[in-house]
C-alpha cells in the first residue's frame, strides 16, 4: 500500500479512537464539578491520560488540546501562573496557548505538545545542550565578566601578599577558574551568533526574568513541539514564589 495512504489510515483510525474516547466525556458537567477529588476521578475515568506532575493531571480533551487539572494547592497556583503569563504575554510564542480556565483554577485547558522527553531530542531540536540551558538562565554575561575580574584581583592581590612561593598550587587554581569562565564566555558568544538558538535563548531568558520563574523548573522536559512542530514551552507555571513554598525541600 502507498505509505501515503498507510498514514492517512493510521491517522484516521487514531482519530477514531481518540473520539471514540472522548465521546463519554462531558466539558459542562466537569465544569460544573465542585471537589477536586470530583474533577480528578471524572477526568481519570473519561478522558486518555497524558501525564501526571507534581500539581496537576493532565489528558487529552481532544487532538490539539488538553485539560490540566490541578491535584494540590500548587496546581491551582501554577494554573494561576500560567493563565496570568498567558494573558499578559499574548505576543509569547513560547509558551502554550491556553483556550480556556476555570476562574478559580482548578483546571486550564491549554495547546497539546509531544514532549521532547529527553535531552537528546531537546539538543536535537533546540541546538543546545540541554543543561547548558540553566547557566544560560542563571548567568549573564555581565556576571561572567564580573567573575572573571573578581578572579583576576583576587590573583592579583595573593601575587602581591608574599604567599605565593608557599602556596603556588593556588595560582594554578585561580587561573584554572579564569580560563573557565572564559571559555564559558566564548560558548556564550558562539550560541548568540546562530540566530536559531540565540532567538530561543533569547526569548526564554526574557520569560524567566519578567515572570520570576525559577530557572530549575524552566528544564529541557517541560518543552516541546505541538503539532505544527513549533517548540513549546508547557510547564510555565513555576514561579520562584510557588516553587519555593512547596517545593524547597523536593528534588525536582
Ligand atoms: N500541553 C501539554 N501537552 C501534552 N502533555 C502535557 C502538557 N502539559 C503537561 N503535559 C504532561 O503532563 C505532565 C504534568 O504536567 P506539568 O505541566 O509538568 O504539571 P506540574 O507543573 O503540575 O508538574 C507533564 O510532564 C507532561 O507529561
Ligand atoms: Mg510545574
């Protein structure tokens, strides 16, 4: 068979069955729900699941959406988060669109990805390392500069204080830090010159600091491409503020 055709099969019987299991669930009734417990367990037993995080369950409402239903208190908080940087940054074609949300926040309906899931396919599609992305997020290169200099005086001042024939192994080690943050420097430059990455580094570092978020959270796994195949960020909802109330003494 054309591999064409085969596709368009596949797709369509995929169709069938997502609608198949959609077809029990109904929005207005769930809207109408009161509990927490009441959303989850409708939602659980009408709808596919898709993903379970720390604040909020998540499943698909239909081919190119999703319900997020918040579980805990910070799942309301990081719906809140979410609807508020939506509404706040329409123009951010960054983050997933949200379509619809409870006024209270228990639950947002918002633009369905295929996470990227590993930092393989992150590297892949991105260009970037995917943990050279919290440096990005946590140093500029204003603050590499400035540890460069911190570096330089303090190699400086020990060269002139008379100890350095006693301790000559701590010359090495200041100079060992300085070519670090160089070549760190340099990494900086060469990301910034491919306008792909530099855009989308650009755009992410832009978020983080506008909405507080806490850049541990803004991690490879909680982007990845919705069905145009644009990259998506969909767990925006991180901010300093609720992550350190719940999460402090997690690791995420
Ligand atoms: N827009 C989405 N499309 C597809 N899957 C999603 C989407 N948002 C979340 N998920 C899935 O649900 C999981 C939990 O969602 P997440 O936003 O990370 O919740 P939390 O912030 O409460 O941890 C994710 O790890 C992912 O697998
Ligand atoms: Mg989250």
């Amino acid at each position: 068979m054309d591999l064409s055709v085969l596709n368009l099969l596949i797709e369509k019987t995929v169709e069938e069955t997502l609608n198949e299991a959609l077809r029990k669930f109904n929005l207005s009734f769930f809207k109408k729900l009161h509990l927490t417990q009441e959303r989850i367990n409708y939602a659980a037993k009408n709808l596919p699941a898709l993903g379970r995080g720390l604040g909020r369950n998540v499943y698909a409402i239909s081919n190119s959406k999703v319900l997020k239903v918040a579980t805990s208190e910070s799942g309301f908080e990081q719906n809140e988060a979410e609807v508020s940087i939506f509404t706040h940054n329409k123009d951010n074609h960054l983050v997933t669109k949200i379509y619809d949300f409870d006024p209270k926040y228990a639950w947002v309906i918002s633009e369905l990805v295929k996470e990227f899931g590993t930092e393989e396919k992150f590297q892949e599609v991105i260009g970037l390392d995917a943990y050279f992305l919290y440096t990005l997020l946590t140093k500029t290169e204003q603050d590499i500069e400035n540890d460069i200099q911190k570096k330089q005086k303090e190699l400086n001042d020990f060269m002139q204080s008379g100890m350095a024939e006693e301790e000559p192994w701590k010359i090495d080690q200041l100079n060992s830090s300085i070519r670090w943050f160089k070549t760190l420097l340099d990494d900086y430059q060469i990301i910034y010159k491919d306008p792909k990455i530099g855009h989308f580094v650009a755009d992410v570092r832009n978020m983080t600091k506008t909405h507080n978020l806490d850049p541990s959270d803004v991690a490879y796994r909680h982007f990845g491409q919705n069905l145009k195949g644009e990259v998506k960020f969909f767990d925006y909802g991180g901010t300093e503020a609720i992550m350190k109330k719940h999460y402090s003494r997690i690791k995420r």
